[in-house]
C-alpha cells in the first residue's frame, strides 16, 4: 500500500481502532492529523513512534460532535501538510441499552459521536476536496451493526444503521466530483470498547465461538484495510461497505 504525499485526518486517533488506523496510515507512508478528545498522552506516544520512523504525525485536540472541532482537524491537515487527501470518521462509543430501556440524553450522546460527527466531517472534508480540485476519500468506521440487528445495544445500532445510508447517499452525491466514500465495519476487535468481553473469558470463548473465523480481530486488521480503502488501489470503490468480521454477521448473535 502505498499513501506516500497524502494527508489524512482519524478522528478518534488515539485508541482503540482509530490508533491501528493511525498506524497502518502512517506505516504505508501518510502524513496523519490524530484527533482525540482524552489521553493525549496516547497520541504524543502514537507521534513520537511515527516520527521515530521517520514519518509525519501531529496529535490535535478536537471535539467531533461539533463542527468547529472538525475544522480545525481539517485546518490542521491543510496548515501541516500542505492539503487534505482523506478523512477517517473513526470516533465511536457504545452504551448498551434496550429500546425499553434507553433515555433521551444518552441517546442523543451516541448519535452525536457516532453519527452527527460524520455527516459533518463527511460534508466539511468533500467541502475541502471540491476546493483543492483533487478528490478525495472518506472513510465512515461502522460496524457490522449497521446492518445487523442486536438487542441490548439500540442506539449503537441506530447510529450505524445510519452511517450505513450517510455513505450511500454521500457517495452518491459526490461521485461526480471525485470523491469517494466507503464504510468499513469490522466485527468484534480486541479494543477498549471489548474490554469487558474480552476480561471474561466465558464470554470471551462464546464470542469467538460465534465468529466463523474463530477469534476477535487485532485493531491492525482493521486498519489495513483502512488504508487499502485509502489506496489508489481501491479507486472504483465508493458508497459501499467493506465488512472486516471474520464471518461473524453470519454466525449467531452479536455479544
Ligand atoms: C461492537 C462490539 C461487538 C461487535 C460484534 C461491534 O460493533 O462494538 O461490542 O462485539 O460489534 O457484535
């Protein structure tokens, strides 16, 4: 893979997925703006680790869930580096609640991190792209829940469900003007947000029992085909999904 001269934006760059993303960016040799909203002590190591490698990084803080937070990610990228290739909606949380169950506060929580976040670094990256005249990739982190239903986990859901048709619908609209939009969904990742599944190991076995690949991902996984979906290589892809599950979707129920 090789992504050397492109600047790209992850938002929630500094754990979980979004670091593997980081790192399998900057390892195929882009420049990388890691947003982060906590731990910035995280993203300083993800950076010292780059540029140790004789790569490009900057860690800013930033709040997603409003667009001022975006913009100054993308301002960021364009003032470092020059311009602005792609833009990764990694950012994500996960409340697990029931429909029963659920109130409006947290609700409208994981929608705005998760969603709202998106639509918006979605629309001010495409801004960027038109204006520069290049083109350019959005990548949207779903899930395998943004098809598949899971009771117990609603608003998760829901928000995935609806990056699901955000990537639909934006690469249709943007198609014309050179810019793509892919969705990559893994399955279940050996992350923070599995932190609990994967401390107990009863859980732990029926989660991996479930999964036709038989084990949890590794965050880099994920984030190398992040950066394949980046790549020139992926170049005629766009208002699609990658699933990267290990088959889980078509196991049993989502733990
Ligand atoms: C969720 C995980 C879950 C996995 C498979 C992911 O999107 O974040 O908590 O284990 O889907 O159900």
């Amino acid at each position: 893979m090789d992504l050397h001269g492109k600047s790209v934006v992850v938002t929630g760059g500094n754990s979980g997925i979004g670091a593997a993303i980081v790192r399998s960016l900057a390892a195929a040799g882009a420049a990388v703006v890691i947003d982060y909203v906590s731990r910035p002590e995280d993203a300083a190591d993800l950076v010292k680790d780059i540029v140790a490698a004789g790569g490009r990084a900057i860690g800013v803080e930033a709040d997603v869930t409003t667009t001022a937070g975006i913009d100054k990610l993308i301002g960021t990228a364009v003032d470092e580096f020059g311009r602005l290739d792609a833009f990764v909606n990694n950012a994500g949380v996960e409340m697990r609640h029931s429909l029963l169950d659920v109130d409006e506060e947290t609700f409208a929580k994981v929608m705005a991190v998760n969603l709202t976040s998106a639509v918006f670094g979605t629309q001010r990256a495409a801004k960027r792209f038109i204006q520069q005249g290049t083109g350019g990739v959005v990548v949207n982190v779903s899930s395998v829940h943004e098809d598949w239903p899971m009771p117990g986990n609603l608003s998760y859901c829901v928000s995935k469900g609806g990056m699901r048709m955000l990537t639909r619908t934006a690469g249709v609209e943007l198609g014309p003007q050179g810019v793509r939009v892919v969705s990559v969904a893994p399955g279940a990742v050996d992350t923070p947000i599995n932190a609990a599944t994967m401390k107990d190991d009863a859980l732990r076995q029926k989660l991996e029992n479930s999964i036709p690949l038989r084990t949890v991902a590794e965050p880099s996984e994920i984030g190398d085909v992040v950066a394949f979906v980046i790549s020139d290589a992926a170049k005629y892809m766009t208002a699609t999904t990658v699933f990267v599950d290990g088959g889980i979707m078509h196991g049993s129920v989502g733990l």
